[in-house]
C-alpha cells in the first residue's frame, strides 16, 4: 500500500513542479494540472476500496499528510484558475485589486476558523491523529461539496479536506499578496528587483535527513512568512533550491524526534559557525 500511495505522491509532485505552472497566470497549464490532480486522487481512491489500510498507524498517515497534500494541490489550482477568471473580468486595477482583499478576507476566515485543525496537524504532535484522522473519527466536519465530486464516494476524512484545503489557501494567500504588492509598487518590482539568474546548479551533499531537521527548524521558529506556511511549502523551496528530493519527511521527522539529540545537525552547524567566527576575529 504505502509503495502505491507513495509512487502517486511522486507522480503529483513531478506534475506540479513543471516550468508552466511557476507564473501562476497560464490558465492552460493550471488547468491541465488541475485535471491531472483529481485523476491521482481517483486512482487512489479506486485503489483504497479494495486495499485496507494494514492498521490504524497507515490510515492516520494518509488522512493527516497524503490525503490533504493530494486535495492542496487540487483546490490551489482551482483557486488560481479562479483568479485568472476573476483577473480578466474586472477589467481596471482597482476592481481587481478590491477582489483580491475580499479573497484574502475569506481566506483568513477561513483559516482562523480552523486555526485549531491546522495547528495541530502542522505541529508534529500525535497525541490526537486518532481524534482527527480516522475515516471513523467522529469529531470531523460533514464534507465539503467539492470533495464528492473529486472523490465520487464519502470514503475520505472531513478533516483531510480542511487540512488540504488550508495548505492550498496559504499559497493562494501569497499569490494574492504579490499581486497587490505588483500593483501598488510596480516600480519597485520593475527596477529594483531585477530578475535573479543562477551561475551554477546548487546540489544539497548532507544526508537529506539534515536538510529536513533544518526545514523543521526554520518552520518551528517562524522565519518564514512569519509562520504563516506549511511545512510542506517550505520542504519544496528547499527541495528545489538544493535541487534534491528528500522522499516522505514526514517518516525523516519521526526518526529525528526519537534521537538521544534531535538537533545534532543544526548543533553541527552552530559550532562550525562560531569556529568560523573564531578563526576570522583571530586573523
């Protein structure tokens, strides 16, 4: 089971990391990518009917990180599909300027209703997977529309849905705020921040375990959107930057937290770093 469900996930993600999909503005490409997401999600839903999970230890994981990763990427595309729409309907700047604040007021409605779900699914804790991410759980919402429709049954958690859902939303959130930063100061996104061209490809040589100790770090502190992102955004930015695939960080998170020292590479890296700074204030 976890070899089918993992090659779908591969397949996915290899579909959304084409060039075409980077600007976010070519409708055909999101569209494309759009169908292509429920047809993954099909296939394992297909699949799930005749293949139980072997225990409650894999069904918890697929509700809590396979299932919303599979429907983030459908709802993101159908958001940004949405967007385009909206974008070539309002015509002038100020039209679509106020539809962007009214989506990224419903977005954070949204997503302060379900700050609870959210949080918890994103913090590493487990003490509730059994609450939260059975298909038996009775503490999940009734199931949004768009969800039947994708899946043609009722054989998925409620809380995937809000979960995949609030993944996709904070990259839609993003998207929006680029967008309004583009139209109220394209000055500064036109001259002053030309576009950046890398020399050489950068390729992560440390085991992938340290690069997944250092995503979870960076999530855990809050560096980035100052913590308005899932782990997931933050693992692709790496994973592409570093031009590596680090393969289920989620199981990698489970063995750092059962080490004697969970920080043992970022320890490594403060004692290089003070070393350095050492041997610099000694020239």
């Amino acid at each position: 089971m976890n070899t089918f469900l993992d090659q779908k996930c591969k397949e996915l993600k290899t579909e959304m990391s084409r060039e075409d999909l980077q600007d976010g503005i070519a409708m055909e490409a999101h569209q494309q990518a759009l169908s292509f997401a429920v047809g993954i999600l099909l296939e394992v839903n297909t699949y799930l009917r005749t293949h139980p999970f072997p225990n409650t230890e894999s069904e918890i994981a697929f509700y809590k990180y396979t299932c919303p990763y599979m429907l983030s990427e459908i709802f993101f595309h159908q958001q940004v599909l949405n967007h385009i729409s909206q974008k070539q309907y309002c015509g002038d700047s100020s039209t679509y300027k106020a539809h962007c604040k009214r989506t990224l007021t419903s977005i954070k409605s949204f997503l302060n209703t379900h700050n609870e779900l959210l949080c918890y699914r994103t913090s590493g804790h487990t003490n509730l997977d059994t609450v939260y991410f059975l298909s038996t759980s009775k503490q999940q919402p009734k199931l949004f529309e768009e969800a039947l429709f994708f899946l043609g049954s009722a054989s998925i958690n409620g809380n995937s849905v809000i979960v995949g859902k609030g993944i996709a939303f904070v990259r839609v959130k993003l998207l929006l705020k680029q967008e309004l930063s583009r139209l109220e100061n394209p000055k500064i996104y036109t001259d002053v921040l030309p576009s950046r061209q890398f020399s050489a490809e950068l390729s992560w040589t440390s085991p992938k375990v340290n690069l997944v100790e250092l995503a979870y770090a960076l999530h855990a502190e809050g560096c980035i959107n100052k913590g308005g992102c899932d782990i997931s955004q933050i693992m692709s930015v790496l994973e592409a930057a570093f031009n590596v695939d680090v393969g289920n960080y989620y199981d990698s998170y489970s063995s750092i937290k059962q080490r004697r020292n969970p920080t043992q590479f970022i320890g490594r890296l403060q004692e290089k770093l003070n070393q350095k700074v050492e041997e610099s204030l000694s020239v």
